[in-house]
C-alpha cells in the first residue's frame, strides 16, 4: 500500500518561491502519475497540475507560468521516489493546504498525501 | 474550464435517514467509450480528502456500500443510504474528463 508523505517550508515571504516534496513510500507506483492540489477557503479545492511516469508535466493554465513539477530518487533512502513542486513568486492568494495525490494517469485520486498549510506573510 | 455545481452546499441529517447531494457540469462528461468521468470525494474534518465513487458510479475499494453514484453526461447525484455519524465531512465532486480538473464548491454534511 502506498505512502505519501509531504514536506517543505510553510511560512514563505511574498516573492519567494514555494517548495514542496512528496515522497511515495510503499507499494509499487511508479507507473503511476502524481498530482498537486490545493485547498483555500477562497478557491476550494483547485488542480495544480501532474506529472507522467516518464517526466512529462500538464499545468493548469492559471498557474502555468509559475509552476514546476518534476519527479525523481528521494533524499529519504526508504522513500521509492519523490515529487516536487515548486511555484515562484508566491503572494497572498497563494496561501493553501497543498496536497499531493496519485492517479492512473486520468484520475481518479486514489492515494493523497496529508498536506502542507503554507503560509505567506511579510 | 468546466464549472462544477453542487447543491444543497450544507446538509444536516439525521441519523438513519438517507441523504443526496447533486453535482451538475457545465458541459458534458460522457465520453464516447461509455464512461462519465466524474468522480466523488470525502474530506473528513481534519483529513485529505479520500476517494469514494469513480466515473460516476463506481466505488473505491473500501467504501461502504451505503453510498452510491449515479448520472450521467452533466447531472450527476451521490446518495447515502443512511447516514452515519462517520460520514460527516465534506463532500466534492471534481471533473476527470479533461485538465484543468474542477471540482464543485464542496457539501457540508453535518448530523443533526
């Protein structure tokens, strides 16, 4: 059974840029594409985009310019891979719950990790 | 990008009685292999959101089988049979027919 783990900072200055990573512990998934998600009181839950077993990425049109996801060995030896995240020159209305979660290429999610609240603040 | 439609967005119940939350799009999500690519999710408080129903109708491993999805094309419901105290939570569904995926505002279901 698979394992998502997430970690990063959560507390970021406006301009900075957010950087997330989601390691998959357990199971078998590397077959499997990886998404980041984020929840705000504002906008609910929006897709941010996924990346394909074999590196390729699909972003959300809003966030394109300022989004990189990318997947690769983990820093953590027990972890079969990690999946970063990374958005540039965050502001206030970047501030969310980000999730990462698994799909079989469309979705359904079917594995998400527990989330990262982060927070922008001068 | 498709625009999700939930309604009622709060949903007290009682326990034992039988619950729906409606979820409509703004265009079609029946592909031409048969599949509507809509599916449901539940967030409990505190938690990730956890899969509950795919392509419209089909259950995730696990998932009692007092819930149940149903529709098809842009008008789609999520029924439980009755309600328990567990199935507090917020209840989404989100488009999978096409990037960006959109999920609709959320339903709050809460026992009364």
């Amino acid at each position: 059974q698979v394992i998502l783990h997430q970690w990063g900072a959560g507390l970021l200055k406006p301009s900075e840029t957010l950087s997330l990573t989601c390691g998959v512990f357990g199971g078998s998934s590397r077959g499997y594409y990886f998404n980041w998600i984020r929840q705000s009181p504002g906008k609910g839950l929006e897709w941010i985009g996924k990346i394909s077993p074999i590196g390729d990425t699909n972003y959300n049109p809003s966030l394109k310019s300022r989004v990189t996801i990318s997947r690769g060995p983990s820093d953590n030896p027990f972890a079969q891979f990690s999946v970063r995240l990374e958005l540039t020159s965050v502001t206030a209305a970047d501030m969310a719950v980000y999730y990462c979660a698994r799909s079989d290429g469309h979705p359904p999610f079917d594995s998400w990790g527990p989330g990262t609240r982060v927070t922008v603040s001068s | 990008d498709i625009v999700m439609t939930q309604s009622p967005l709060s949903l007290p119940v009682t326990p034992g009685e039988p619950a729906s939350i409606s979820c409509r799009s703004s265009q079609s999500l029946l592909q031409s292999n048969g599949y509507n690519y809509l599916d449901w999710y539940l967030q409990k408080p505190g938690q990730s959101p956890q899969l509950l129903i795919s392509l419209g109708s089909n259950r995730a491993s696990g998932v009692p089988d007092r819930f149940s999805g149903s529709g098809s094309g842009s008008d789609f419901t999520l029924k439980i049979s009755r309600v328990v105290a567990e199935d507090v939570g917020l209840y989404y569904c989100m488009q999978a027919l096409q990037t960006p995926y959109t999920f609709g505002q959320g339903t709050d279901l809460q026992i009364k």
